[in-house]
C-alpha cells in the first residue's frame, strides 16, 4: 500500500521542480507500477535535470579551454622497443591479467536495427552477428596465450533482457556465464521535452534513456564488475564498442605501453582520413588528455601539422582504450559532464495518447568516455592502422559509409575472405 503520506511529499517535490504531470495517469497503473513510478520519482535528482536542461538552451563555448596537441606512438614506428612492450604484454596476458568489456548498451538508432546492435548480420557468408565476430577474436586471440579473457557486456535496461536471451541461444559463444562472462547495465537518465518537462514512457512510467557510454565507469563499479576483475587476478581492461566488428582487444604492445611509461590509461588511434574528417581527436585541454570534436576544431588546427609533415590533431579516437582497473575504480567515482543529444522518443501527452513523433522532439543527456581521460596523470596513445583495427558498423546502408556493407568488405579484407 502507498502511503498518503509518501505520496504527498512526492507531490510537493514534483511541484517545486514543474513536472506534477508525472502523476497525471496515476490513477490509471495498476499496483506495481504505482510503486515504480514513485520509487522512480524518487530517484530522480531534478536539480541536474533542470540544470542539464537549462544547459540545452545555452550555447557551449568551450572557447576558454586551450586546446594542444598530445604525443603519440605509431605502432609501425616503434623500432626496438615494440620487442619490449609486446614482451611485457604478452606476459601479462599470459597471467591472467587482462579482461575486455564490450559497451552494448547504446539504442542504435542510425542504423535501425530493431534487436541490439550486437546481434546485428552484417552480412557475410557466415552471417555471424556483430557479437559472435568480436567473440571469434577474442576466443582466438586468448587461445595464443593459453587463457581465455575475461568478456563483461555493458546492456542497458532496454536491451539487457534481449542481449542475454541472444547470448543464451548461442550457448554464450562457449563462454560461461558468470564465470568468464559477465553481463551488468548501465546506468539512466531521465528525457525532457523542449519545455524541459520529463517524459512518460508507454507504461505510465518515467521515460529513461542510458546515460551514454560515458556510463561504463560508474556502472563497472556499481554493479561489482571492478570488484570480479580483481577477484580474477585482472588487472587492465579493454574497452571497447559492440560497432567496430575488426575491433583488437587483445594487444600486447598497447599493454606492454602502459606496463613500461607507468600510465593507467592506453588509447588507441587512428590517423584522420583527412584533415576534415567528421571524428573526434585526441588533444591536451588545459593540459590534461582529452578529446577534440570535429564541431569543436577550427580550419586551421584541423590542417595544422608538425615538422615531418604529420597532422597535428589528427590521432582519431576510435572507442579502443586500455584502463588499468584502478583508474576504472577512479572515474567511477568522479561525476562526468553530460552532453545532450535531441533525439525521437515516443511519449505519453497529458491527455494520455501515445505520441510517436516524427522529428526530434526530446532531449537525452549522455556522458562521454573520454571526458574521463582528464582525470588521469597521463596516458599513452598509439597510433594503429585503420584497416586492422576499425571497421565501425554506425548507419544503414543507404548512408553509403561506416555502414554493414562498408564494414563486411574491410572485415573480409583484412581476413583475406573474398
Ligand atoms: P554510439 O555513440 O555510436 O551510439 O556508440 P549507438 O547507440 O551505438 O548509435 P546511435 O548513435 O544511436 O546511432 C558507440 C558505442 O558505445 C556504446 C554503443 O553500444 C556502441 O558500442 N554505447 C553508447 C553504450 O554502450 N551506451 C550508451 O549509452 C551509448
């Protein structure tokens, strides 16, 4: 039972902050779902809501942040020392020190699939899913070193349910779960209208989306993920997307990086295709590891380059990123800046009809990894070859580029299938 009491406190706050309409329908759920919108009201912190909406309305200048280039490490340059690092990496694998986490929490929206990204066909003859091709290269590259690592997915509540039952029906790749792999969601927030109003979803209940892939940190370590990596001898993690099918998480010159500079971070690049290429790239802000957005840079930064020729800001980041599990434990306790993003969502109006709108009509507030980079001492980058390393699956086909059939021929090219 709901206490009147609970339910009028509930109230007030709902009216301090101009979201009463919350309740319009409650009269309307059943038991259950009453328990859940107050317990999800009660959970929402409508201070950042207002905020973050507010925030929406300003322009960001972030004109103040003195943007420098930040040094890399080309792969294919490394000399000598590419000996050593692979070395220190491959014993470190050897003892069990690695573990890789896969972000599949994200709604894939430009590429319109209706089931998770992961369990995506991108079309080749096998017609293996997105999630079985990152589990072939992880399985093979953990066989080289006699272990097998540690796989943790990152769902979120809307695909958590459909990503295990897909996992259940492929007897989890051969993989076992909660033994060596492990699956947690990420964290929510809650989507406002223009006029800064919270929706509600098609239950009657708070309209959430994930909190962008920024979420990961806080999420490992809320759900105990960080907690399971020590409990299994692992120390560094990779972490990377469920879109990038030639993703490399296994890669004993990029841990054998971090062993040998002492960094707790190790990200790797990708050289820009050209100057103006829509990515963002690694810089320093105000002295400290960042990402530059292409929206961000000007002409000539995005042109400039050093004395032999190279871009100065042109190290594309490219969601490959190494974390010792103690910076995880780090960022996850230190609160991320959220970016908005306008986007479609269906919503309940105050008459109680369904709404499904056919242009962005709502605001979803996310976190970016990278606004974490800054809080480490530093880290090292290592530049890697695009067509071993990136085949990103992003939009359908008819976009003509970072597509399933632009990432089906690099996939077959680098395996040498056709
Ligand atoms: P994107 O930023 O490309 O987003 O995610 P997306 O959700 O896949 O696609 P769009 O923008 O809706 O079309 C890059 C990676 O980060 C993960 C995605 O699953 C993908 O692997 N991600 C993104 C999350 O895990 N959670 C999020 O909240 C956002």
């Amino acid at each position: 039972m709901i206490m009147e009491k609970d339910l009028n406190e509930i109230k007030f706050i709902l009216k301090k902050y101009g979201q009463e309409h919350l309740l319009n329908g409650y009269d309307k759920l059943d038991e259950s779902k009453k328990k859940t919108l107050l317990e999800q009201i009660e959970t929402i912190d409508f201070e950042l809501i207002k905020s973050l909406y507010n925030k929406t309305k300003e322009e960001i200048k972030n004109e103040k942040d003195e943007i420098t280039p930040i040094e890399y490490l080309d792969k294919f340059k490394l000399n000598e020392e590419y000996k050593e690092y692979e070395n220190l990496g491959k014993k470190a694998i050897k003892e069990g020190k690695l573990a890789a986490v896969t972000m599949a929490g994200g709604q894939g929206t430009r590429l319109g699939h209706s089931g998770p990204k992961g369990t995506y066909d991108i079309g080749l003859d096998s017609h293996k899913s997105l999630f079985e091709l990152l589990s072939d290269g992880l399985k093979e590259e953990g066989a080289k070193y006699g272990v097998t690592i540690p796989w943790f997915i990152m769902t979120s509540r809307e695909n958590n349910e459909e990503t295990v039952a897909f996992f259940e029906k492929h007897k989890f790749f051969g993989y076992k779960k909660d033994v060596n792999i492990f699956f947690f969601k990420q964290g929510e927030l809650p989507m406002v209208d223009t006029e800064g109003k919270i929706l509600i979803d098609e239950n009657g209940l708070v309209k959430k989306a994930a909190d962008g892939h920024g979420g990961i940190y806080e999420a490992l370590v809320k759900n105990g993920m960080t907690k399971k990596m020590r409990e299994l001898g692992v120390e560094w993690v990779f972490i990377g997307g469920v879109d990038n099918c030639l993703v490399k998480m296994v890669d004993p010159v990029l841990m054998g990086i971090a062993i040998k500079k002492n960094v707790t971070v190790a990200c790797k690049s990708i050289v820009k295709a050209n100057p103006h290429e829509k990515v963002g790239v690694f810089c320093r802000r105000n002295g400290k590891p960042n990402v530059i957005e292409y929206s961000e840079i000007t002409d000539e930064m995005a042109e400039a380059v050093d004395e032999n020729g190279e871009l100065l800001y042109g190290e594309s980041h490219i969601l490959c990123n190494l974390f010792n599990v103690s910076a995880i434990e780090r960022m996850g306790a230190t609160p991320l800046p959220y970016h908005s993003a306008f986007k479609k969502a269906k919503y309940i109006d105050k008459d109680g009809n369904l709404i499904v709108p056919e242009s962005p009509n709502a605001y979803k507030f996310e976190a970016f990894l990278f606004d974490a980079f800054g809080e480490v001492d530093d880290m090292a980058i290592l530049r890697v070859k695009r067509e071993e390393e990136f085949a990103p699956v992003k939009n359908a086909d008819s976009a003509g580029v970072d597509c399933p059939s632009t990432a089906r021929k690099l996939y077959e090219k680098f395996y040498g299938l056709k």
